[in-house]
C-alpha cells in the first residue's frame, strides 16, 4: 500500500507563511508526525539547532538534532519555483519523507511529497480541529 501523508491544515500554511517570509533563502525544517488514517499525520514541525539558511542552500549538523522517533522527514524550500528534488536534496534527506515548497508558496499546488526512492507521494490537508 502506498505511503500517504496528512498535514494539519495549521501546520500547512504556517509553512508556507514561514517559507514566504524567507523569500529568497531556503528554508529547512523537521516534521513531526503519527500514525493517522493508512498513512502519517504532520502535525508540528522543529527547527534543527545551528541550520544556516541561504540563497541557494541550506546546512544542518543532523548529529545536533536529537533521537526522537516522532521526525518523520524533512521539509525545505525552492525559491527557484521547481518542485522537483535535486540530487542533493536526497543526500540531505533526514526521515523517510521530503516535502518541498517551492516559490510563490500561495497553496498546495506550491507543496510536492517525495519518499526516499523519489516517488511523489500523495498528501491531504486535514482541518485542523481533526489533529
């Protein structure tokens, strides 16, 4: 059965504010989530320690984030407006999903889930008073 994902549709849009605010330095996150439905539940997502945000890129130190079995994947932005993942993005993958957000960062259509193997992976917005 294939992976599904579900975000809190407050979760949702915080990011994509977050992302617009931004604008143009790249964004990297954890996403937390649980077991919900036949897929996973985004329901919060963290800030890693020491991440530096730039045009074009992004670091983190993943031996800085601490062992918790709740970060499912990672999150980050494309200013470019490219909702595809570059090799890269994979080498910096942390979890078992990658979300992209990608410029203008105005709704789902701007968001696009990818699984380890690069497979897109279908998502629902879920309200929030349903997480």
């Amino acid at each position: 059965m294939p992976l599904k994902i579900y975000f809190c549709e407050n979760v949702l849009y915080s990011l994509l504010s977050y992302a617009r605010d931004m604008h143009p330095r790249e964004i990297f996150l954890l996403l937390r989530g649980k077991r919900f439905r036949d897929g996973f539940l985004i329901y919060e997502f963290l800030f890693p320690p020491l991440t530096t945000l730039g045009k074009g890129f992004v670091s983190f130190n993943p031996s800085m984030i601490p062992i918790d079995l709740t970060i499912i994947g990672s999150l980050h932005s494309h200013p470019s407006g490219i909702l595809e993942p570059s090799v890269e993005d994979y080498s910096g993958m942390y979890g078992v999903i990658m979300v992209i957000i990608a410029y203008p960062y105005n709704g789902v259509d701007c968001i696009a889930v990818f699984d380890k193997d690069g497979r897109h992976v279908h998502f629902e917005v879920v309200e929030s008073s349903k997480c």
